[in-house]
C-alpha cells in the first residue's frame, strides 16, 4: 500500500469517526502491527475466512500476506462507504454490505461455515444484546474448531464474561501492541468445547430496525 493510499484511507476513515464515533470509535485505520497480532495464528488451511468490519482492510491485506487466497474471503461491513471501497481493492472478495449482528438470522453463510473470524468491529461502544448477537452468530457460522479473534482498546476482553458463559465460550488474551493508535490488545475467542456447536446464539439475535442486509 502506498502512502498516498494510506492518507487516502486515514481520511475516510477520520471523517467517518466524525460522522459517527461510536460506530467507529477509532480516529485512524488498524496498524500493521495490530494486524499481524491479529492474524498471527490463521493460514491458509483454516480457510474460508470471514472478516467482521473490515473498514479500509488493514487485517485483509494480512489476511493475503498470511497466504489466504482473496477468494476465500467473506468481507461483512456496515459502512457502505468502506464497503463499496472493499470491492475496488479486493475484487476477487465476497463483500456483504450488512450489520454483522445479523450474521445467525441472515441466511446467507450456511453453505460453507468459515474456519476463522477476524473482527474490528469497535464492541466496546456496543450494548451488551448487540455484542451478544455478533459473537454469537459469528459461532453459528463457524466450524466447531474456529475461533473468532477480536481486538480492543481496553485492559480486558471486549465481550463481557457473562455472554462468553452463555454462550459457552472462553476468551485468551494472545497479545497486545503499543505500536498502534491507541495500544491494543488481542484476543481468541473460542468454543469451551470445540467438538459441540453453539445453540444458544440464536436467542441473542439482533431484530434492530438498522440491521440491514445487502450484498
């Protein structure tokens, strides 16, 4: 990525924090760094991948560099302006325009459920239910030994400890940067048994007015 791609994407991605700071909740785009903590432990034998608010695919281009071929990519973003941007530069990527708290209702994963998911959705600005929603839907898609790594800004894991139990999940902090803005932590979040599917997710799905879909 060149650098002026870079301030092309600091700027879309400032002027959408500004426009709407508790959907972003961040003032610049992931770090290369955070990025490799994040994807650190996928390949491509784990494949197909699906990421949740891939933005300006900082953790996409990681995602390739790790030898996950682009067509094994589910890209789910809420934001259409980052969304129709994730066409032009991964073509060859399935990008879903959608909120990811849909992901255990919408129908459209069943086919093929994702050995991995990789979210930068900004969880600790969302309610408890919503959070609830997307964790638990994104195991409703997933393979029974995928997990579903996630950072954050905070000092412990985004997805409080009541909606892991529920959900019959555990968290493990896998590390952490102070090369990014701000510092971050990483965290894999996986099943407590990983031989049984996850059939509570399904209560903690969203029924907002706004969980709109299109592909």
């Amino acid at each position: 990525m060149t650098t002026k791609t870079s301030c092309a994407d600091f700027v879309q991605f400032f002027r959408s924090w500004v426009s709407n700071p508790m959907r972003v909740a961040a003032v610049a785009p992931s770090g290369e760094r955070l990025a490799r903590l994040m994807t650190q432990e996928i390949g491509p034998i784990d494949g197909p991948i699906l990421e949740l608010g891939p933005g300006t695919g900082v953790f996409t281009r990681a995602l390739l560099a790790r030898g996950i071929p682009e067509s094994a990519l589910t890209l789910v973003e809420f934001g259409e302006e980052f969304a129709v941007r994730l066409r032009e530069r991964f073509p060859a990527a399935r990008v879903v325009h959608m909120d990811a708290a849909q992901l255990g209702q919408c129908g459209l994963f069943d086919d093929a459920p994702f050995g991995a998911v990789i979210s930068g959705l900004p969880l600790l600005s969302m309610p408890p239910a919503k959070v609830a929603g997307i964790v638990g839907g994104a195991f409703e898609t997933m393979k029974p030994g995928g997990a579903f790594y996630q950072f954050t800004y905070g000092p412990r894991c985004p997805v409080q400890k009541p909606i892991l139990e529920s959900l019959g999940l555990t968290a493990k902090r896998i590390g952490g940067t102070v090369r990014n803005i701000p510092p971050a932590g990483v965290y894999r979040i996986s099943r407590q048994n990983p031989l049984e599917l996850s059939i509570i997710g399904s209560k903690y799905r969203s029924t907002g007015e706004n969980a709109g879909i299109s592909a």
